[in-house]
C-alpha cells in the first residue's frame, strides 16, 4: 500500500495505480476524455495532468503510477490553465450542437466546457468538418458523426483489447485524421454498441435509441439482464411505464463496463400489445374477460379434489428466485404436484469479458440455476421435455408459470399436447402468444423490469433485480398471484400471508441450502451480497 496526499487528502491506496484510479479513493474527480478503466493507458487527451510535488512539469494522471508519499495536486491554478488550454484546442472543430445530440445530458466534454471551456475562440469561427461522415452507419447498431470525435481512439482500443475484432482505426493524418472501419469490415461483433458506451462525445451512437428520448427524461432502474446466464448487470432507462435502453452497470466480476448486443436490444421484445385481465374459459368454450375474483375462483375448483400424478407444474428460467420458491411451495409443498419442473433454451454461445476473464452464456434465460436449487425440478415424474413431446393426457391440472418458458411453446405440435391436460392454466404477458388462446385460465403476469427478487448467474452468483416501473394493468408478479392462490386454496399457510420479496428472501435463506450465506443487500449497489458457488 502507498499513502498519497490529494488535494490535501491523505488516502492509502494500493501501490501502483495511477492517480486518476488513486483520486477516486480521496473523492476527487480527475477529469478525462481518453483514459478507461478496462483499457490501455494511450495518454492521448491531455485533460488529466495533475501536478505532483517534486516533478517540474504536470504529468498525465491516466500515466502517472503512485508511490508511497506522493503530493498530488489536481485543482489549482497551474493545472488549471493547462486544462482550459487543452479544452480551447478540442472546441476548435468541435460543432456547437448538443441541442440535437444524443449524447447530451451525459456528455463529459459537455460537462468539462462548463468548467474549462470559453465562449469565445482565439482560431476563429471556421470548424474543420468531415463532409459526408456526420451520419454515416458503421454498422448494423452503431451510427457515426465524424464532426464530434475528439480522436480519444477509446472505439479502436476496444475493438482491438476486448473484442479483439479490430474493426475500427486511424485513417489520414493531422487535422484530417479519421476514426473508421476497414474496408468491407462493418463493425458488427457481438459487443459492438458497447462503443457508444466509451465514447466521451456523440461521435457514436445507437441506432436504435437515436432521437428517441433525452436522457435526462428518462428514469434509471438498477437490474440484471435476462437475455442470458451470464447475468450482466445494467441500468434500465425507462420513462412513462416504457423501456428505452439498457446500459452496462460495472461489475468487475460479471460483466466488467460491457453488455452484448443481443442482451442491450432484448427489451425489445416488451414493444408488443399486453395481457392485462384475468380470462377464464366459460361453458361456451369461449375464454373472456373476468375479475380476479373470478380467476381465482376457477383455479380453485380445478384443483379440488386433485393432487399427485394429476397435477403438472411448467416452471419457468425467466422466473427470480423468490416466484420459483413460493411456486414450490405452493405446488409441490401444499397441492402436492407430482411433476414440478423446469427447461431452459440453449443458445450462443455468448462471450462477455469480466474484468480477468471471459465467460459463456448458453442458456436463453438468467435464472434456470436458481430456479433449480429451490428445488423446482428435483423430484418430478414427468419432465417438461416430455410434456411438450408426449402430451398431458391424464393430467387434470397443467399449470405453466410463463408462457415465454421456451421458444417451443410456440410450437402448434406442442400447444397440442400441452392442451391434452383437462384444465390448462397460463401466466403470460404477450397478448400474441399462441398459448393464449387455448389456456382455460389466463393470468396476467409481468415482464422482468416490473419485479423485485433476485436472479443466480453461472457462476452462482445471485444479484438484484429492482423494479424499474408498476406493472400494466391488472397484471401482477408471480409472487402476488401465487400468494393469492395460496391464500385461497390454503389460507392457514404461513408463506402465503405476504409478497414482501425480502420477507420471502430471508425464509428463503433457511430453506434452500444454496441461498444460506447470501446476504440481502440494499446499499444502492442493486446487487445481493454474495459469492459465486
């Protein structure tokens, strides 16, 4: 460890790191354009010189390693006339256009002009422009404005260091210098919006979220991704009980500063029409409307008088720990389900870096290992396999806690044989699923921005999901409509007399040997206090 003095601070630090990283532990911002955590050090921008004592000129912070007694200075005079200096060379070209740019609200070279910028220039009013570059698609999700680069090379070392696709590079020399991609190469690696991430100014953007919000109208929701296993941390921008974005939340040992492309645009899916009301199937065969009362009712009478081999329950990998704990109870501890089980779709497989390794996610849903270690799927007759191949002839009561449990319950073979069961029962959320329609009871059920709970990644690490906003209509969680269920069927059970997912959390701890040292953590970190198994 290195004690070092910043801005009169006195902090240990560990011995070695450079003081943009060293700052941090004295709560000082060392402001900078090129430098990122996770990447080489280039020293290419300028803006984090910082005076130590004993050196005769400033020194980069992002290339300045600490030692032990170290007086560093990042804010007076000296150091600050070098930043107005190197801001005034970036605004030379830079366009005057953040009103129309998306990057705006959230821009470091918006928030560094304030303070080191002027209002006037000693290089006049002409700006060097990259004609023909200011809209230009690099790629299938990346949109690119020459005109705003301040040549940082962040895009090009990540392509190079991360995805190691090497896509994007320098062309040209001088002022004319350009960031773009080789040709015949569009950027389109499996991580390529992640450049829209690191870049310091609205030279690359989404297009996907191009002009769609301002950022500063958007709320922010702490989450995990459930596009995969891997369960990559994010923050989910949303406004108006509508998903705009999912960003990448750091997470040195999940998913470092990084989302894939196919995790960052799965919110995607939620653009669709909702189910938002209970139906029940008359004596007309017709499935209409009904309160939840009324739901209720049906699945009361369904279930009476019926247990054991007559009772199949199709559990979901998209459901967090806390609904695949209470469906146990519920199912298997009280309505004594033979067949309790769970599948998950394979897919990829899908790289994402953590801040030592890499790691593969294979399974199309976040949560099939939690699910499993609350037991769901550990003592079943029948198998969800052989539900969709075989049918549920013979069985009275077939009750699926998702219809989205796998891209093969869109199968019409499959809906067939899962529609052998006498009485079927589905939670959905997607008013155009084909199980709708041939379901007895349909549940209006939530999507996974509208949860609290926990999901567990590969590595057995379980971490927080936070409701990002309430749920459409009449739609509720799992957890709420398996208590209402429990309540009705069996009101002296103790699980069902309350939601409160930490309540449920901290039973859960008790009771599933796998959760036993994991701590609920509500720090603002949105993630459960745990180890990977």
């Amino acid at each position: 460890m290195a004690k070092v003095t910043i801005d009169g601070v006195e902090v240990d630090v560990q011995d070695g790191i450079n003081v943009i990283e060293a700052a941090k532990a004295a709560d000082v911002h060392v402001p900078h354009f090129c430098y990122h955590p996770s990447l080489t050090v280039v020293g290419q921008c300028r803006m984090c010189l910082v005076e130590v004592e004993g050196m005769p000129k400033l020194q980069a912070g992002c290339a300045t390693p600490v030692k032990d007694g170290m007086k560093i200075h990042v804010y007076n005079d000296k150091v600050d006339k070098a930043r107005k200096g190197q801001m005034e060379f970036l605004l030379i070209n830079h366009p005057l256009d953040c009103p129309i740019c998306d990057k705006a609200g959230e821009c470091p070279l918006q928030d560094y002009s304030f303070n080191y910028g002027s209002v006037e220039s000693r290089y006049g009013e002409y700006k060097r422009t990259y004609p023909g570059m200011d809209r230009t698609a690099i790629g299938p999700h990346v949109v690119q404005n020459m005109n705003r680069c301040i040549h940082c090379t962040r895009c090009i070392r990540f392509t190079q260091e991360i995805t190691e696709t090497k896509e994007l590079g320098f062309f040209k020399r001088g002022a004319a210098t350009e960031v773009g991609v080789f040709p015949d190469t569009p950027l389109d690696n499996w991580m390529s919006a992640c450049v829209t991430d690191i870049c310091p100014t609205g030279a690359l953007t989404t297009r996907e979220f191009r002009f769609e919000s301002r950022v500063w109208n958007l709320d922010s929701a702490e989450s995990v991704c459930n596009g995969c296993d891997v369960g990559c941390n994010i923050f989910v921008g949303h406004r108006n009980g509508q998903v705009f974005r999912y960003r990448p939340r750091v997470n040195p040992d999940v998913n470092d500063h990084w989302l894939c492309d196919y995790g960052r645009f799965s919110h995607e899916r939620y653009e669709t029409d909702r189910v938002v009301v209970p139906k029940v199937r008359n004596e007309d065969d017709y499935l209409g409307i009904s309160t939840w009362i009324e739901a209720l009712d049906a699945i009361a009478v369904a279930f009476n008088g019926t247990s054991g081999e007559k009772i199949a329950v199709i559990a979901s990998a998209n459901m967090t720990n806390e609904e695949a704990w209470l469906a146990k109870k519920l199912f298997a501890d009280n309505a004594g389900a033979a067949t309790l089980d769970v599948m998950v779709d394979a897919i990829g497989p899908i790289k994402m870096k953590t801040r030592t390794e890499w790691i593969l996610g294979t399974q199309g849903a976040p949560n099939f290992r939690g699910v499993q270690n609350v037991g769901v799927g550990a003592k079943t007759t029948k198998t969800v396999e052989q539900l969709m191949t075989e049918g549920a002839a013979g069985i009275d009561v077939l009750y699926i806690c998702d219809a989205g449990f796998s891209d093969r319950a869109k199968d019409p073979q499959v809906i067939a044989n899962l529609r052998q069961a006498k009485t079927l029962i589905v939670h959905s959320w997607d008013v155009n699923h084909p199980l709708n329609e041939v379901a007895d009871v349909l549940l209006p059920a939530t999507v996974h921005v509208e949860k609290e709970g926990t999901f567990t990644n590969l590595q057995g690490r379980v971490q927080r999901i936070h409701q990002a906003y309430p749920p459409k209509g009449q739609a509720v969680t799992d957890v709420e409509i398996f208590r209402r269920i429990g309540v009705k069927l069996y009101p002296a059970a103790a699980e069902f007399r309350s939601a409160d997912v930490e309540e449920m959390f901290e039973t859960m701890r008790g009771d599933v040997p796998a959760l036993a040292n994991v701590v609920w953590s509500d720090d603002g970190s949105g993630a459960v206090a745990s180890q990977p198994a």
